[in-house]
C-alpha cells in the first residue's frame, strides 16, 4: 500500500509539536510519504498507529548510522532512487582505510594517524576518508580489545572492526562500544554469536552471504531477532558480479519493496594493485555501495575514489553555485590585482585555489552566470561585458583598488574592448584559458 501525506497526517497526534524535528505534524507526514523518514520518528505516535502504518511508511532501504553522533559518525541507505537524475542520491558512500592485524602497535598507530590527515577540500567541501578498517583476526582477544581501545582513543573517525572469531570480536567490540563500530561481519558460521553482539552492544553488523538469496535470509533472520542496523557485505574476488549484485539488491529494495535486502551494502576492495584498487573502488562507490574499504592512503589513490564520489552524490537539483559577490584571496591591498570569474562553484573554487596558488593576494569578482561555467554562460547569453561592468561596480570594486587593471578569462577575448570603451577599467588583459595558468599569469602580470 502506498501511503499519501495525507493519510500518514490523519494518523499523527496534530500537535506540531515538533519533536520529531519538523515544524508541523504536516511536514512531518510528508516526508514519511517521501520515505525520507520512518513513522516511528515520531515519538507521540498512537500504538494503534504504529502497528498500522510502521512497517508500510517504513523507506524501502533502511538508514544505518556507523560511529557515534554528530561529526563522529557517518550515515548509509536510505537511498530510493536507482539513477540520481531521478531524484537524488542521499547518503555519500564512506571510504575505509584497511589497519592490517599483522603490524605493530607503533604502526597501527601511525597508519591511524595518516587516516586521520587524509582530508582534502574540493570544490569547496571537506573530502576524506571517513572510517577506519581494523584487522583483527590473528590477535588474540585482550590484544585485539587492547588495539581497538588505544586506537580508538585517538580516532577523527569511527572503526569497521573486522574479524570471524565470536571471541576476538566480542572483546574489541566491549572495548569501543560506546563508539558504535560496524561489526564485520556475520556469516553463516558465526551469525548466532554476532547477532548476539549487535544486539548486546548496539551496534551495527554487517552480514555476508555466498549468494544473494542466503544474504537475503540471513537478513531477516538478524531482523527477526531484533538487529535492524544491518549492511549488506559482499566480496569484491569477481568485480562484474559484485556490480550486477551491488544493483539487483538496490532494485530489489526499491521497485520490488524486498525488505530482506533494504538495506545498503559495502564491499571490500582493498588489493595489493593501488591503481586497480582506485578504479574498482571508484566503480563500487558509484555503483551502489556505502561503504568501500581500501588499502591505499595516499592522496593519488583516495583522490580518485573521492572525486568520484562527490560528482556522483552532488544534488542535480540544486544549482552548484557560489555566492556572488567580491572575494579576497590573501591579503589584498588597493595594488591588488582584480579577476572575475562566474559563480558555477567548480570554476570559482579553481579559480580561488590557483590564485590562492600564486600567493598573490588578488580580488576575484564572481558575476552570476546561472550556475555555468565561463564558456556555457557566454554561449548561453547569461554573462556579457555590460554585466560584468555592472558587478564590477556593484561590488565596488573601482573603490577597493587604486588601479584600472582588470583580468578576464581566456575565453571570453571579446569582452576586452566592450569593457574598455564602457567602463573605468581602462587597462583588461586576457587571463589564461585554463586556471592552471593563473600562477604563472599573476606572476607577470598581477604586480603593480
Ligand atoms: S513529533 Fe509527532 S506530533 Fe510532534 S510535530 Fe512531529 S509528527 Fe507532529
């Protein structure tokens, strides 16, 4: 049955309270229609109501939180669309970094530490690796218990403890369970013991099967006992297959409603290869897993993986822009070069970082173009020299500087002499077509 706001609305207490985090009961049931949030979100829910209505407005892939609250977790699933043009893509896939059991605490530690710097800002936003895998198997238990604690102590993110032994397992899980790692992973040899764990700590598990149809079984039987925090794990030995699975199981969630499989998944794509690893991982990641686990660590082999993943996860519906308006790169005086550029974020943030490259303190006025680049906006009619000159003025840039000199794109030489003739900037030079050249640009052209 699908459910209507309106139908979900007549059920709630009408209150609007907002305990559930909404504004109005309203706002609430339409969500729950959207299968962006569960009924049960709703603390005042009636019995009645519950009983009725949880398990149909429940959204078809189930949202699992790995880690603790706030910046110290991440959150999978909950995803319901296949293709992101459909709608959006809602929960970006977490990259893992493998801790192999075989090294010494001192190198544990250090690796820990590496992941922990492994951070990059792209495009304006904070890229990283966002958990940390932990090897276990071949410890012994206190050992294992031991290295989880220490390690965890000094942890930006939350761990993925990975081990097949019920006893190793238990032990680091009491050391850390107030951190809520992702127990990895329940099979059929040991799921009785690790859905005990789940449930004793609660925590996340993820489940592994050597079929889709035994992973769907041991799906409802880890629900069945009381462990909804699932994520389905499958090996990355045949990569086509992983990817035909990674989809089936989507699909299976979200056009058949098959609940055994609605949940996310994660694979293990760590190998000794760094450039393979990079690729499957990338592919894995867009396709449709939630979390990815890795050997590599450097920036060369994560880089890839993370661009990936915020191209694909980055919401068609909303333009990606940046406020219009004057900004300082460095500490600019009235000598200062001036560059515009338009607001389509990916220009502006190359733009910035060249500049910011240079380590010429510079003045880059951003001209709204709609969201498009330099080229799309000029073919599109959406920036034009009468426009620039317009925000040029608005901003008031003629009053931060002492000098005329104005630096535009490459691509748009045409506007050079509009600009000239119309407006006070008496002196534009023709910047470089591409933003890599903007160093060497400002290095001879952007001091008085
Ligand atoms: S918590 Fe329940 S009663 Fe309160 S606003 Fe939300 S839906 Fe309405």
């Amino acid at each position: 049955m699908a459910l209507t706001a309106m139908s979900i609305y007549k059920n709630l207490p009408k209150t609007n309270c907002k305990d559930c985090g909404f504004p109005t009961c309203m706002a609430f049931a339409m969500q729950v229609a959207a299968k962006q949030k569960e009924l049960t979100a709703c603390p005042h829910l009636s019995e009645q109501a519950k009983g009725e209505f949880s398990e149909a407005s429940a959204p078809p892939m189930k949202l699992v939180r790995v880690g603790g609250a706030g910046a110290e977790g991440f959150e999978i699933g909950q995803e319901t669309v296949m293709f992101r043009h459909e709608e959006k893509f809602h929960h970006a896939p977490a990259i893992a970094v493998k801790i192999a059991a075989a090294l010494s605490d001192g190198d544990a530690a250090a690796r820990l530490d590496a992941i922990n710097k492994a951070q990059w800002v792209r495009v304006g936003q904070q890229l990283g690796v966002r958990a940390a895998a932990l090897e276990l198997d071949g410890l012994p238990a206190d050992k294992a218990a031991a290295r989880a604690k220490a390690l965890a102590a000094s942890s930006r993110v939350p761990f993925i403890l990975m081990a097949k032994d019920a006893g190793v397992m238990g032990a680091a899980v009491g050391a850390i369970a107030g951190k809520r790692p992702l127990i990895y992973q329940a099979s059929a040899t040991n799921a009785d013991a690790f859905i005990k764990l789940a449930l004793g700590h609660k925590c996340p598990l993820a489940i592994t099967a050597d079929s889709l149809e035994s992973l769907a079984d041991l799906a409802k039987t880890a629900k069945d006992r009381g462990v909804s925090d699932l994520v389905l794990s499958l090996d990355a030995k045949n990569p086509a297959k992983t990817l035909r699975q990674l989809a089936i199981a989507r699909r299976a969630a979200l056009k058949k409603s098959f609940r055994a499989l609605g949940f996310p998944a994660m694979v293990d794509a760590s190998l000794d290869n760094p450039a393979r690893e990079t690729v499957m991982a990338s592919a894995f990641a867009a396709k449709y897993a939630g979390i990815v686990i890795v050997n590599g660590l450097e920036a060369s082999e994560l880089l890839p993986i993370l661009t990936t993943i915020q191209n694909v996860y980055t919401d068609p519906q909303v333009p990606n822009i940046v406020e219009t308006k004057l900004y300082e790169i460095g500490s600019t005086t009235p000598d200062s070069p001036v560059l515009f550029t338009t607001n389509f974020s990916l220009t502006y943030f190359c733009v910035a970082g060249e500049v910011e490259r240079s380590k010429i303190p510079a003045f880059i006025c951003v001209v709204d173009s709609g969201g498009l680049g330099v080229l799309n906006a000029y073919a599109g009619d959406k920036i034009s020299p009468e426009k620039v000159v317009k925000t040029l003025e608005a901003q008031k840039v003629p009053d931060r500087v002492k000098h005329r000199r104005l630096i535009i794109p490459g691509l748009l030489p045409s506007f050079r002499s509009e600009i000239e003739e119309t407006s006070v900037w008496k002196q534009v030079l023709i910047g470089p077509e591409n933003a890599s050249g903007i160093p060497a640009f400002l290095k001879q052209h952007g001091k008085q």
